[in-house]
C-alpha cells in the first residue's frame, strides 16, 4: 500500500486499510505483490504532480490494483480522471473510491 499525504488524512485511511503501511527504498520503482493500492488526497478535481510521476513510472505486477482518494469538500470526477488516464497507459483499475 502507497500514500501521499499532506495535511495526514490519507495517512490515517492507508493506516485503517494497513496498521503499518511500509515506505519503500525500491529506487527501480518495479513492484510485486497480490494487491497493490494507493492512497491520495485530491488536489483542485485531480492527483497531486508527485503522485501523477509515480504512476507514470512505477510499474506494478499485480492481480488487484485499487486507488482511495480522500477531499475534503468535492471530490468531482477525480476517479473517473485518474482511471481513465491509467487505462490509456495500460494499467487497469479493479476498485477505486473516495472518501
């Protein structure tokens, strides 16, 4: 499980879904595992620039994919945005949410 948090809400929902997410030093950026998600705030209707870098060079093996954004007043079409723009990379997005 990833997250980028700025003000901790994204930290405490990647802590309710994992008590210990773990920070990775994986400077490939070439990541395994049966479930990989991403926890992030949504900043004016979109991903933040850093997250937007990760997912464009990350690569991730996985059977499940999923992405949990967190806004505080209005999320608008933040996981329509991201899944679109994920699937046009080849990446599919089994499960999304906002909180």
């Amino acid at each position: 499980l990833f997250y980028f948090t700025g003000t901790g809400n994204s930290l405490y929902v990647a802590r309710q879904i994992e008590e210990k997410p773990s920070v990775s030093s994986n400077l490939t950026l070439k990541f395994k595992d049966e479930k990989i998600g991403i926890v992030y705030p949504v900043y004016a209707g979109e991903a933040p620039k850093i997250v937007l870098e990760f997912l464009e060079k990350a690569t991730f093996e996985t059977d499940y994919f999923y992405l949990i954004l967190t806004y505080g007043k209005d999320v608008t079409d933040a996981p329509e945005c991201i899944a679109r723009l994920l699937e046009e990379k080849g990446r599919h997005v089994n499960y999304i949410h906002s909180i």
